[in-house]
C-alpha cells in the first residue's frame, strides 16, 4: 500500500502524463519524479502548480534516475501501451533497479475482458466543456492489441472547432503473464 511510504518518501510516477497522479501524490506531501516520453504532456505537468517535483522526459523502458525510490506508480493504462512482451519486461526491470529494498510498485492494466467485451469494436462519444471526443475501437484477439483512434473536437473562442486526431495502441495481457514478468525482475508479490 501506498501509505506504508512515509511522508517525504520518493515516488516516480511512470507515464505520468500531465501528472494527473503526480500531483495529488506531491499534495499528500511525497516527493516526486514523473517521467513520460511525451515532450507535449510534461509540458502540461510542468505549467500546473508544483512543489519541487522533477519531471523528466524518457522512455518507461529505458529511464535513468539518479538514485531509488521508495515507490513507483504507473496509473492509466500505462502498462497497456507497451505493445510487446519484451518491452513489459524492460520496464519493470528499470523499476526492479531503481528500487529501494521493501518498496512497492503499484500499476493499473485494462484486461484482456475489457478489451474483448467492452472496448472490442465499439465506437464512444465524450463531451466534456468545450471538447468532444470521437472514439473508434478495433480489437485484435489475437494479437490482444486494440487500436484506438481518437478524434478530438476543441471549441475555440471565436466559436469555431479544432480537430486533433490520433491513434493509440494498446496490448491487453493476462494477469499470470504479468506476474510471471514481475518475479522475472525480482518482485516479490
């Protein structure tokens, strides 16, 4: 659990995006690193208001930190993005490394159920304020790999829309794969 890390503790939140994690975690007083890949959402993170978090823009599979942590987080699916087994492999053993003894490593994943039953081929719809989000889903059951293509409408001041598209992949892995990649590292579930 979380709260078995002492206030102050060091927390490297992966995938961090536009630390939508990354700072309520500072606010409960940890100190905190967040690094993702994305120049454009650090960019985001770093504009909100911050107390001394580092953020560092690097791939989940290969970071550098400059000493351990007590602590990593990967929320949001981040594992899911990593479209290869070997990949998986690599990241939680950069996590396995930087990690002090007794620390904790908590992630989230979709699961293979929710790919195939929920997201499989549906289309989706979100509206929220000035932005509308057109959602297409395509499910690979063999491969496990969904592809998601965003469309994003954003209402700009003088009234008119701006549209950003984008494609998202993401692999849906069982939990005994997982488990299996985690002991491979030396976690201890």
């Amino acid at each position: 659990r979380l709260s078995d890390i002492p206030a102050g503790g060091l927390i490297l939140d992966l995938a961090c995006g536009t630390g939508s994690v990354t700072l309520p975690l500072s606010e409960l007083g940890y100190d905190m690193i967040g690094v993702d890949s994305s120049e454009q959402m650090l960019s985001i993170a770093a504009a909100k208001k911050q107390s001394g978090i580092l953020w560092s823009r690097q791939d989940m599979r290969s970071f550098e930190l400059y000493g351990t942590v007590d602590a990593a987080v990967c929320c949001l699916d981040g594992i899911n993005y990593l479209t290869r087994q070997e990949d998986v492999r690599a990241c939680f053993a950069r996590v396995s490394l930087f990690m002090n003894k007794g620390g904790i490593f908590i992630f989230d994943v979709s699961s293979i159920y929710k790919y195939k039953n929920i997201i499989a081929q549906n289309d989706f719809i979100l509206e929220d304020g000035n932005v509308l989000c057109a959602w297409r889903n395509s499910y690979n059951e063999k491969t496990r790999i969904c592809t998601m293509n965003l469309s994003f409408f954003e209402r700009q001041t003088n009234g008119l829309y701006r549209r950003t598209d984008e494609c998202q992949r993401h692999k849906a892995y069982s939990v005994k794969r997982l488990k299996t990649l985690l002991e491979e590292t030396g976690f201890t579930l």
